[in-house]
C-alpha cells in the first residue's frame, strides 16, 4: 500500500527494559495503545477517527541487535485497506512514535539519543 509509513530506530538502552516500559503505557504521543504482543515484543495502536482520515493502524516492534541496545520499527498504516492518500497522517505517526522515544529516553554524556541500526 502506498500510504505506509515506516521508520526505523536505535536505542542505546536494553531491549527488555525499552518493551517493558513502553508496554505499560496507556498512550504512545496520541495513539492509543490497543495491544501488547508480549511474546513477539510488538504494540499495536491506532489513532482516531477525524475529518481527513478513518484513522490508522501503528505497529512498534521491538528487537535485540545482540549489541546490549534496542532496534525499534514503527510502521503506520490507514485503518481503511482502500485510502489512496493519507494527508500525511502515517509520516506524522511514525515521527510521534520516535519523538516519544527520544523523549523518555534522553541522550546520557554527549550520547547521540538515537542512532541509526548498524548492518
């Protein structure tokens, strides 16, 4: 579909802890938490209903470069599988998705908050 969205993220901060966190959050910037996958590490959102969109669907996975950090994947999609343009939404919601990150976890010492995954 061509209205997804998607970003990836590093965290210089353990991947157990990153999930445990963010899972028990009622709200991820303004969407709110649907679902928790506890055994894929994944959580599942959405957002409203307004008058440009039906909505969307953000998905935020979790996984362990095997680095002692956390390799974060948000990816938005329109609730409605037909939405030809999205006015911006999904590109909005993946971005609040790291925002927020950055947010709870600050950069420590000179630390770049986020980085990108190293491949």
């Amino acid at each position: 579909m061509a209205c997804e969205k998607q970003i990836d993220f590093y965290l210089p901060y353990p991947v157990l802890d990153v999930f445990a966190r963010m899972s028990r959050e009622p709200y991820i910037g303004k969407m709110k938490v649907d679902f928790v996958d506890q055994s894929h590490y994944r959580i599942l959102c959405s957002t409203g209903v307004n008058m440009m969109t039906w909505g969307e669907q953000v998905t935020i996975s979790f996984f362990d470069p095997q680095d002692g950090g956390t390799r974060i994947i948000a990816e938005s999609r329109p609730k409605l599988p037909t939405t030809l343009v999205d006015w911006g939404h999904n590109q909005e919601n993946v971005m609040n998705v790291m925002n927020h990150f950055m947010y709870l976890y600050p950069p420590q010492n000179g630390q770049a908050p986020i980085q990108p995954p190293q491949r």
